[in-house]
C-alpha cells in the first residue's frame, strides 16, 4: 500500500511508534468512504475548516484520537524516567540499565515487541533473549532436591520456556562446583534428548540417596 499516494505517509519512520493494522482502510480510501484531510485549523458551531481549505466541512460527530502520554507516578525519575516523545531507555526493552540490582522488569514494552514480532512473523531470538534474562532460578536445595526440581518447573512455566536446552543449560549454570562434580559426566557428554529430564532425575537421585546414607550411617552409630 502506497502511503503517499493516499495521502496517510506519516512523519515517523517504521515501527518508531505503535503499528496500526487495519485490512479495511485501502479499499474505504480507494471508493471514497473515507477521505484523508490535513491538520484541523479551527471549529465552527457545525463543521470544522481544515489546513488549506476555504469552506467549512459539515460534521456530525468528532472523535479526539490524540494518543497518550506514557508516565509512571509511583516512581521516581531515578529508577524509570519518560523522556521526550515517550521514550524510556531500557535494554532489551524490558530492564532500566541504570539499576544497581536488575529486578525490575518493564512489561509494556515487551508485549509491544511481541505484537510486532506476530505482526512481522518474527518471533524469534529477541522475546527468547529476554525471557532467558528474566528468568532467575531459585538456590540449589540440597536436602530437597525433589522440591527445589519442582520449583523450578514452576519457574519455567512461568517464564513461558520450554524448549530442553534452555531448561537444562539453566539448571546447569545454578548448580555450585561441588554439586557439579556429581554430575560431571552428564555436562560433560549430554544425551541427545531429554537433557532436563535426565540431569533432575539424577541430582533427585544421587541427593535422595545420600541423605539415606547418613540416616542409615546414624542409625548405625547410634546402636
């Protein structure tokens, strides 16, 4: 469709501001139901005079569509600050770069991201990226390793992941070097499949059994 042509080429660049998706207005422009004007220069008690017109134009009804204003009053300029023409500064556009302690996520604009990534048919590594940063597992539970693989399921579900690699690449990088060496030949040479499943269910076992050692260890001591 040829913006220009019908007269709707607007001033900003692509996908500078919110898109607009109407499957109907090019074919209301092209029979005349629908007719572009300029800027409105002044109201009148029935109609209203457009920029370059002479005569006034009947009207029935006016719509204000002015848009808004993006603001944030329950903080404060230092931890997310609306700069002109509603521009926010946030990496990956979801995070305020300038907090000491990344817990803030901004979800605005992320969903516009993933509008515009359907729209495009695009939805790829952007909205996985920032899903992967968003997500934060909770601390290895070493005398609940049952509970804490659970938690975690949570947390993925949450996420919105659930490819395998991401899963297991995430539980990897959570466990500390000592519970690690437990598991060292699965990092080391992981299967082709079922990567997540395979690692949980053997921290679940190696810990569950360890913890039965030391009941059965104290059991023995004690008689």
């Amino acid at each position: 469709m040829d913006h220009k042509r019908f007269g709707i080429k607007p001033y900003h660049s692509v996908a500078s501001q919110h898109p607009t998706v109407n499957d109907e207005i090019q074919y209301k422009l092209l029979g005349g139901s629908i007719i572009p004007k300029k800027d409105v220069k002044e109201f009148s008690q029935n109609g209203v005079l457009f920029d370059g017109d002479e005569e006034m134009t009947p009207i029935d009804v006016v719509v204000f569509a002015t848009g808004f204003s993006v603001k944030f009053p329950f903080l404060t300029d230092d931890i997310l600050r609306v700069r002109k023409n509603n521009k926010v500064q946030l990496y990956k556009n979801m995070f305020p770069p300038q907090l000491k302690y990344h817990t803030l996520g901004h979800l605005k604009h992320l969903l516009e991201i993933r509008f515009a990534s359907c729209l495009f048919n695009n939805m790829t590594s952007e909205t996985v990226e920032v899903a992967r940063i968003a997500l934060r597992l909770p601390p290895f539970w070493k005398s609940n390793v049952r509970l804490w693989i659970a938690q975690c399921d949570h947390a993925f579900t949450f996420s919105g992941i659930s490819s395998d690699d991401t899963k297991y690449s995430a539980l990897v990088a959570n466990l500390d070097a000592e519970t690690l060496s437990y598991v060292s030949d699965i990092v080391l040479s992981p299967p082709n499949s079922d990567k997540y499943h395979t690692l949980s269910q053997r921290l679940i076992t190696q810990f569950s059994d360890s913890e039965t050692q030391k009941l059965r260890n104290c059991l023995l001591t004690f008689s």
